[in-house]
C-alpha cells in the first residue's frame, strides 16, 4: 500500500508510538494529584510543553494544549472575538478557503452580529499582505489567515501579514496545523498572536493538539471545569497524547529542513509526472507550496470515481479535504482560487512524506494516467468536450 494522504493524517512515528506507551502504563498517575505518581505525569505534561513551546519560539506559559486543531482554531477565534467585543470592534478578515474549523467558527459570530470579510485567495492560492491591510478597518479586532492550505498545500505570507496586523494593533491568528513540523514556524519571527496545531497531521496522535497564544492575549475557555492549563482549558490533561505530541515534534524539526528538501524533491517528480496528462493542471502556485502536496484537477472525469480506482491499486489519496468527501459539493478551496464545478470535481490530492520512495512515485504517475484515461472513456462530459460542444478550460 502506498500511503498518499499525509493532510488527512499520518501515521504515527514509531518513537511517539513508544512514548505513549510508556507513559500509559507506567505514568498513569493525574497530574493534578499531590502523590508521586501525580507528580510525575505534571513533569511529563510540563516538559511536553517546553518542548513544544522551543519547537516554535515561544515560552512554555504560552502553550495550552487541546483535543486538536479544530479546539485550537475555536478557542483562538473566540477569544478574540471576546476581546474585541470588549472594546466595540466586532470585525473579522480571513480569507476563503480556510479549514471548516475556521469558517464554521467565524458562520457562528456572524451570528452573533459580527462582520467578515473573506479576502480573496487568487488563483495561485495565496492572499496577498496589501489586501489584508486594504480590508483593515477601525473596528477590525481579528486576523485569522491559515499558514498552509491543507487541500492545495499553498503557503502564505505570515510573516508580512502579521507584521502588518502588529503595526495596526490588531491580533493576528494562523491555523498553521499544515506547517508545523513540515516548514520551519517560529511565532516571533512571524509575528503571530494565536496559533494553532495538531499533532497527528506530524505524526503524533489523533485527539491532540495545542493552541499558542501570545503573553498578554487573554484567552476564554470553551470548557468549564477543573483548573488545568490555567484555568484556559479545563478536564484532565491526556497526559500519553501531549508527551507524544512533544516526541513527534522534537523528531519532525530535527530533520525538517533536511526532509522538506528530500519530500519536495518528489513532490515535483510527481508534478512533472502528472502535468503530462492532457487537460489537467496543478492547483495552487507551483514553488510556494508545502514539500508533500501534489493538487491537481483533470478535466472531464470525477474525482471520487478516480479515487476509487486508485485504491484498487494500492494508492490512498484523496479528492481535497477529509472533511467534505462524502459530500456531492465542489470543494470550497478550489472554487475559491476560480476552479468552475465541473473542473472542481475532477480533483486529487497527494500528499507525501518522506517514506515514499522513486519508484512509488513513477508507480502513482502511471496509475494515475491510467485510470484517468479509463474514466474518460466512459465520461459524458469528456465525449462533449472531445466532440467540441464544451469548450475546455484545462
Ligand atoms: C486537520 C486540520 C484541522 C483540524 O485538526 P484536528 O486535529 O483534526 O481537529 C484544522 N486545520 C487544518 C488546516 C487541518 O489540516
């Protein structure tokens, strides 16, 4: 089996595996407990969190762990909805394609009576900074802009969005989930405010993640409940998940600069293979791009079909997000960078890590062009396209 749907999730590393062993069967004990066993489960959650807080420049305090991503990204964006509340700003920028985690969340302040303005992502999947400070206003209170897609793998400009989000006084959230343990993060550097991440997208474990927010942004709880994590995130830590989070991701920047080169080097062998399909095209900017995405669209045929196909032959991948398969609409991502529905449906997304290997690659270009061809065989809007009474837009 050749495992091509590391943005879905990934497999866990042996070593995080190892540590939440460990920590299950000897280090059982509540860290909120004042006996020893207690005591020693508080240290593994605080080294977790000196680690992980070193992993992205940031100082232990400002670490508060979470069920995962989705946690990650609500706490964040209500926190500062509340704050903004406050003070009468009840203005939100984000940009179109964020994680439904984001999108849902923003859906509900709507709700609540505040304003979002959604930027445009461009064709090439990239926000630009200028349109960010063009959309801030006097009542502007957030800032959520994700680092990394996770459908087309484009990565954004943090850097130059933060700094402009800083200069305005206004609070700057990323869901970096994508970025963090594939690229270099670093939340000063970058000028991040909140920032969230999930451990079982860098091969940690499922049910985990971790929300940073800078000294001085106050946080609201979505939990009630017992004092841990400072009052912001009440119920016992799952102490096993978050030392296997701080395992994995001490592994993933060990070697992060040195995989992103080896992943991307495949990605773009993968890119290349594929481009010779006819009427086809790559999603999203070719160079900024995470190392293990591979998005493209084919022309008259339908994604979930192909899907299938290709898991006949021992390939996973996916159509676009874990999140909407299942569901018969386009993804939102590609239509946000100007894919029309017809062409949205015929998508695919791979994404690597560096376990693939050559001849997995020359082995997923040749099914692809394969069942491609086959199903467009049988395609009524191929016949319609070839016989010139749709016009092709790849
Ligand atoms: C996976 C993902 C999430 C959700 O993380 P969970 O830990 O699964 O809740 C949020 N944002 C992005 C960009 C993701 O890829």
């Amino acid at each position: 089996m050749i495992y091509a749907d590391n943005a879905a999730t990934t497999k866990m590393s042996d070593a995080a595996a190892e540590t939440m062993l460990y920590v299950i069967r000897e280090s059982y004990g509540n860290p909120s407990s004042l006996y020893a066993v207690g005591q020693r489960a508080k240290e593994i959650v605080e080294d977790a969190r000196r680690d992980i807080a070193s992993a992205i420049g940031a100082e232990p305090r400002e670490i508060v762990f979470t069920s995962g991503g989705s946690e990650a990204d609500n706490q964040a964006i209500l926190s500062a909805a509340e704050l903004g509340k406050r003070s009468g700003k009840t203005h939100v920028i984000s940009s179109a394609f964020e994680h439904h985690a984001v999108l849902h969340t923003l859906k509900k302040l709507e709700k609540q009576g505040f304003e979002i303005t959604l930027l445009d992502v461009h064709e090439d999947g990239i926000v630009r900074p200028e349109e960010v400070e063009a959309a801030i206003r006097e009542d502007t209170c957030l800032v959520t802009i994700m680092y990394a897609n996770n459908e087309i793998g484009t990565i954004q400009p943090i850097r130059e969005i933060g700094a402009i989000c800083r200069k305005h006084g206004v609070l700057f959230h990323t869901d970096a989930v994508q970025a963090v343990g594939h690229i270099p993060v670093n939340v000063v550097d970058d000028n991040i405010d909140l920032l969230s991440s999930s451990a079982h997208k860098f091969h940690g474990p499922k049910g985990v993640g971790f929300l940073y927010a800078r000294k001085g942004v106050r946080l609201s709880n979505l939990i009630e409940g017992g004092a841990q994590e400072r009052g912001k995130r009440a119920g016992t830590e799952n102490v096993p998940g978050i030392a296997a989070m701080a395992t994995a991701l001490k592994e993933a920047e060990a070697k992060i600069i040195e995989n992103s080169a080896l992943i991307s080097e495949k990605r773009d062998r993968l890119i290349r293979g594929l481009s010779e399909i006819s009427h086809s095209a790559l999603n999203g900017d070719k160079q900024k791009r995470l190392p293990g995405n591979v998005s493209f669209c084919f022309e008259g045929i339908e994604g979930e079909s192909l899907l299938l196909l290709l898991d006949d032959r021992g390939i996973c991948a996916s159509s676009g997000s874990a999140c909407t398969s299942g569901s018969l609409d386009p993804s939102h991502v590609l239509l946000a960078i100007g894919r029309v529905h017809d062409v949205a449906h015929g998508s695919l997304r791979l994404t690597i890590d560096e376990t693939l290997s050559d001849d997995d690659v020359d082995y997923i270009v040749s099914s692809v062009k394969e069942v491609v061809g086959y199903l467009r065989g049988f395609s009524p809007i191929w016949r319609d396209l070839c016989a010139g009474k749709k016009q092709f837009i790849l």
